[in-house]
C-alpha cells in the first residue's frame, strides 16, 4: 500500500475501467472493478484506492481530530480488504461497502484506544464535527468561504447523529437504505431522520434557510 497516494487521481488507464457516473453503465462497470479487484486485478485496487481514499479520509475526521488514527484506521482497512479479497461478497455500490466498513473499524478504534468518547453516544457535540472537503465545495464554485463557513457552524449546532445523516444524504449522495444500514436504524426511521435534521437546520439557518437548502437540494441531484 505503500506505493499509492490519497493525493493522486486516477490515471488514464485507470479510468478505462469505469464508464461517467452519469452513463447507463456505470453500475455494470462498478460490479466489474469489484470483481477484478476481488480476483487480484492491481489496477482495480488502485482505482479504487485513489477514486476513495480521500473522501475516507475527511469522513473519518470529522469523528475525531486525531488524524494519525483516521491515518492507520483507513491503511488498515485497504490491508484486511487486500488480505480477505477473495472472501469479500459482492456490492452495487463501492462507496457505500468503504464507507460502511471504514466507520465500523474506526469506531472499534476510537473505543480501544480511548482518545474519544464512542460516536454513538449522541449526547456529544463533539462527536461528529462537519468539515467540508474539496471534493464537497460542490454546484459549480457556488460555495463561497461565507457560505461554506454559514453552512459549517450550522450543521454543528445539530445533535450529532443529525449531521451524520445530513452529510451521508446531502454530501456524500447515499440513499436512504444505505444510511439507515450504516447507523443501525431502520429504512423508516432513517428517512424521519433525514426529515427532522433538515428542519432542525432550517430553524438555526433562519433567513438564509432557503438559499442553503436550495445548495443543499443541488449537491443531491448531483450526487445520483
């Protein structure tokens, strides 16, 4: 793992293996650099090392200031994925399966070395701060500092499991199945989830509740 970057982007032959988002194709070929990368393909591993590796990363700081163990928790992963590959089932999406077992394994990090009070307990308004990366400033430059900041301070006035749900939906593009599985709650609950952060946030953006949301409901369509 040594050899690959978070800081890099998929080269040209890299990319030869997926279709745009956009394009009809995409799923098929998400399946395919699955598959070759559960059969030992390097290219699949780098790709997808290098298309995820950072939006991990700035996911899993935002759990905990510790960069070091957002750091080794992320190399960690890629190594028991490389070692259990052909073990590994498959995915319809390969964000979601990185992002499901990255949270996982940092949580069970944060417990065990005691540097953070466990993300579940949503008492803490510590425990998931929103930081907006690069790869969010989102909806053609629109997300100026003032916005990005106004945007920032808002979502961590939410309890902590509001913002989760609210950067997995709106920044992250994960459908309601996906973050209901990721936070152990049901598909149900998941969407009333979703609904009473929105509002939560509304109340606090007050006069700016409509431009906000309206980025908000952009970044969305973006992401599908």
């Amino acid at each position: 793992m040594s050899s690959l970057s978070p800081d890099h982007q998929p080269n040209a032959k890299e990319r030869t293996l997926v279709m745009h988002p956009n394009s009809d194709s995409y799923q098929e070929s998400e399946d395919l650099i699955w598959e070759r990368f559960k059969s030992g393909n390097e290219t699949a591993l780098t790709y997808i090392y290098r298309t995820y590796s950072n939006v991990l990363f700035n996911y899993g700081c935002q759990f905990v200031d510790d960069r070091d163990l957002v750091r080794d928790t992320l190399q960690d992963l890629f190594i028991d994925l490389i070692n259990s590959r052909e073990r590994l089932g498959a995915t319809s999406s390969i964000k979601f399966y990185l992002m499901k077992s990255f949270r996982n394994k940092l949580v069970k990090a944060i417990k065990k070395t005691q540097r953070r009070r466990a993300m579940e307990d949503d008492s803490s308004k510590d425990s998931f701060l929103v930081t907006i990366s690069a790869e969010a400033r989102w909806i053609n430059g629109q997300l100026d500092q003032r916005k990005e900041k106004l945007i920032q301070e808002s979502l961590n006035q939410l309890p902590a499991l509001q913002r989760e749900a609210l950067v997995l939906y709106f920044f992250e593009g994960l459908k309601y199945e996906q973050i209901a599985e990721m936070l152990g709650i049901k598909v149900k609950s998941s969407r009333a989830l979703i609904y009473r952060s929105t509002e939560s946030l509304g109340k606090i953006l007050g006069p700016h509740k409509e431009e906000i949301l309206t980025m908000l409901s952009l970044s969305l369509l973006a992401n599908q």
